[in-house]
C-alpha cells in the first residue's frame, strides 16, 4: 500500500497541483561550508519551481547571506580581490575564485545602491538627535559708588587708638556680592548699625571680628545676597540644549577603464580563445568605457559636532545626481528641524550652485577655512618664496584678520598689498582676491567662531579618502559602474548602517 506523502504536493495560483520532475542535487556556499541538498523540482505552466529553496535561502542563491557578508567585510580590508580570496580561504576555510569574488562584491554594492534610492535603507538617526549643550551664560555687576555715605560703627568699651572701623555701603549701592571686611579691636562688645532703607531681606554682610569680643555686623540697604564670595558675582542661566547639523559635499577623483582599454582587454581574449580552438560561451556584451583616465564622483555627507551621527552617500553621476542626493537625504534627516544647520564645503562653483537650486535649509554656508589658507600660502610662495619668515608673517597674519575680523578688514589688507606688487607677483595677488572675492558671501568665520561652529570641512575629507581606499592604488583601474557598488559598502560602514542592511537582507526587522 502507497504510503500518504508527509505534505501535499503545491499549487499555482489557479489552485492546480503540480507535477513532480524528480529530485535534483543543490549546492549552498555557507560559513559553515559548502552544503550539498537534494530537492524536488515541481512543474508548473511557468515553469519549474523549487519551494524548499526560499526557505532555506530568501535570494535562491548558491552563496549564502552569511557568506556574502564575510567576503564584502574582507574584500573592504584587501588591496585585491585576490587577495580577499586568500584572506577568505585562510581565515573561514572557504573557498572562491577571485572572479565570482568580484561579482558577489560589486552585486552587493549594487544592492546597496538600490537600498538607498529606494528608501529601503533609513538613516539610523535624524536632526533631532544631534543635540549639544551650550554653556551656561555669565555676566558680572558691578556695584556704583559714587553716591556711598560711610556708616561707621565704634565698638563700645574700646580704646580710641585700638578700635576699628568698618564701613557699610548705603541704600542707593547694588552689589550682586558684598565682600566681608574683618577687624580686630580690642574688648568690644558687639554693634550692629543698619542704614535707612535697608531690606534685610536680600542684605548682604559686612562683619568686623573683634578679638575676644563678639561680632560687629554693619548691613548695607538693597544689597543683592546672590553670593557671600569676596569676588564679583556671576549671574548664569541654565544650560540650553540645541540640536546642530553639519552638511559637507566635496569631488574625488577615481581611477577608470577608458574605452580604448576596454576594447583592448576585449581584442585580447578573443584571440586567447581562437587559439585554445574550443568552443566556448559568448562574451556578454561590451560596455562602453570612460574617456578619461580619472574622473570626479561626487560624495554629500552629514554629520554632528561629535561624528557620532553621520550620513555619506557617492555618486559617479554628475553634479545633477549630488544635488539630489543632497536633497534626499536632507529629507529623509529632517534637517529642517535641526536648530541650526551649517555647510563647510570647499567653495567649487557646483557645490554652491546645487545648495541653491536644492534649496536647502541651511543657515549658513561657509568656506572650508583650510582651503582658503591654501590658496594664501600659494600667493605667498610666489611673492616672497618658500622659506622667507616675513612671507610667512604675512600669511599668519592675514589668516588672522580672516578669522577674527572678517572680509571687510582682510580685503583692505589684501587691496593695500597688491598695490605695492608688480608682474608675476601682482598675478598671484589678483588670483587671490579673485579667490577671496568670489566666495565674499561664505567668509563669515568671526560668526562662525562667536556661536561655536566649525571651520574646516575635515570629516568631509576624510570621508573621500576613507570611501576611496579600495579603489586607489597601483594598477587599479574599475568601470565607473563597479568602482560605485563597491564605494556604497565602504559608505555603509562610515554611516553605521552596516548591520541594519544585512537585517534587511535576512528579511529580519531592525
């Protein structure tokens, strides 16, 4: 007698049982190693089908999630994808070609990509949350004397020669600390004296410590008891939290396959397999090249006074794309509701021009102060040269009318200097005015210094290097396509969403 199958046969859409085509084997590549399955094929008006695969892989693929995580972190830390395959075959005795390493690298980066257009991706924290604390406001009152009569208080029983004098400050002194004088004379009994219209309430006082005798109090009328300290009061507010976000975008320059090269590689593998004479699978299609050695991709990065919060997303797109990208993640951060929003970029045209076409909400735009420094120290080189200590005095000091009384007092500086410069030294002045004079509106530093706000675009350009390592080096060279997937996943990890994708991808929520 047939036993009843444990489950049922599966269904289409329409209800219809499938047919089974039989049991066919399946290999998985796990960190545990690699899994070999058997599984039934079910026949459907589609096609065949395999439903044990979704259960044990979601993407049906023959690596699995734990695996492709492990080859991206290595492939990050190697100078090659070969290397990454040595790395991987020593470390989790796994083993794959350096080619289908390489795929699995930049497919995962492509995934990345599509993550984050999509929405898929969010940022691990908002505007809201990039809070710092101002410290407490101070200010110091100092009390009038100008119209102070002098209340003078003799102790009794004591002798003319040996007695003190203390002096209290009348009605019309406000202090917001009354200082303690302390005399010694001899057998005193004790003496308060009060002035008129004195409020005993918020008095602050003065006392004389006679020796062997009890205490002399004189109380000044409307004296303020904020504190009994002999220095001048301070009077503070409480600490206010604020929230404040920093927004960065810079270009970095990435090593390309030109087409030339591309048509060259193509060229000599076709001639290696017309050798080999054997017959092979065609070569996908050809995919046009860069026409330029190197080109610029762009990076937009957000990021909080302590870098503990930061976003950074590339682009290989054109300035279009970065001010896109700008936007979205403005968005998706509700920069908007951040108390203040300041950009530190380098100052290039693009950047500027992209702010304002994407309108975004920030209160300030300032120029990287380091990148204004180096254009000053390239004027200074070719008008007193390298070494000269009165070139170098002239830029210190420069650079500190910059930062400290703003554009109006540099710019009269920098008129009265060039006036005194002839030939290739006045070009260097004007290079430098014309600089300077370009970017007036972002040259705010005394403002910049008097709230507390950065100068330079630092993280931004750390980002670019940080972003770029995998792809910079000798003999490196990468399709724009590629050298964008696998910039995403170093993006990832600096924006600490690195776990958050990988739970997306198991289909587990964060």
């Amino acid at each position: 007698m047939r036993r009843k199958p444990l489950f049922p046969p599966p269904t289409d859409a329409s209800g219809k049982r499938l047919r089974q085509k039989g049991r066919q084997s399946f290999t998985v590549l796990t960190v545990n190693g690699r899994v070999r399955l058997k599984r039934i094929r079910w026949q459907s008006s589609t096609g065949a089908q395999t439903p044990i695969d979704r259960w044990l892989d979601v993407a049906e693929a023959t690596i699995s999630q734990g695996v492709r995580e492990l080859v991206c972190r290595l492939n990050a830390g190697s100078s090659s994808f070969a290397a990454a395959a040595e790395n991987l075959r020593r470390a989790a005795q796994l083993r794959l070609s350096r080619e289908t390493l390489r795929q699995v690298v930049e497919q995962e980066g492509r995934q990345v990509l599509a993550a984050q257009k999509s929405g898929a991706l969010t940022p691990g924290w908002s505007a809201a949350d990039c809070v710092v604390t101002e410290p407490a406001a101070t200010s110091t009152v100092n009390a009038p004397t100008a119209s102070a009569s002098t209340v003078t208080a003799t102790p009794a029983n004591a002798s003319t020669a040996s007695a003190s004098t203390v002096t209290a400050t009348p009605a019309a002194t406000s202090t917001a600390s009354a200082s303690t004088v302390t005399a010694t004379p001899a057998n005193a009994s004790t003496v308060t004296a009060t002035p008129a219209n004195a409020s005993t309430a918020n008095a602050s006082t003065v006392t004389a410590m006679p020796a062997n005798a009890s205490t002399v109090t004189a109380t000044p009328a409307n004296a303020s008891k904020a504190s009994s300290s002999a220095s001048p009061s301070k009077s503070s507010a409480s600490a206010r939290a604020k929230t404040r976000v920093y927004f960065g975008c810079d270009g970095v320059m990435v090593p390309l396959v030109t087409d030339a090269e591309k048509r060259k590689r193509r060229a000599t593998i076709k001639h290696k397999r017309k050798l080999r004479g054997k017959k092979a699978k065609p070569l996908p299609p050809l995919r046009p090249g860069a026409d330029q050695a190197f080109k610029e991709f762009k990076l937009v990065v957000y990021y909080d006074d302590t870098r503990r919060h930061r976003l950074v997303e590339g682009t290989q797109g054109d300035h279009e794309a970065a001010g896109r990208l700008m936007r979205r993640q403005a968005v998706r951060l509700r920069l908007d509701l951040a108390d203040e929003k300041i950009g530190i970029v380098d100052g290039a045209p693009w950047i500027r021009k992209q702010v304002a076409r994407q309108n975004l909400p920030l209160d300030a735009l300032g120029l990287d102060f380091y990148h204004l420094a180096e254009h000053v120290h390239a004027a200074r080189r070719v008008v007193f040269g390298e070494e000269d200590e009165d070139g170098q005095r002239w830029a210190s000091e420069l650079l500190h009318t910059f930062k400290h009384e703003g554009y109006e007092a540099a710019w009269a500086k920098l008129l009265d200097w060039r006036g005194r410069l002839r030939g290739a030294k006045r070009q260097a002045a004007d290079a430098l005015l014309g600089y300077v004079g370009e970017r007036r509106e972002m040259i705010r530093y005394p403002e910049f210094v008097a709230k507390g706000w950065q100068l330079g675009s630092g993280p931004t350009e750390s980002c670019c290097k940080t972003l770029t390592a995998r792809l910079k080096g000798r003999g490196r060279r990468w399709d724009a396509r590629n050298a964008e997937a696998v910039m995403a996943l170093e993006a990832l990890k600096q924006s600490g969403q690195w776990q958050a994708y990988w739970l997306i991808q198991a289909k587990i929520p964060a």
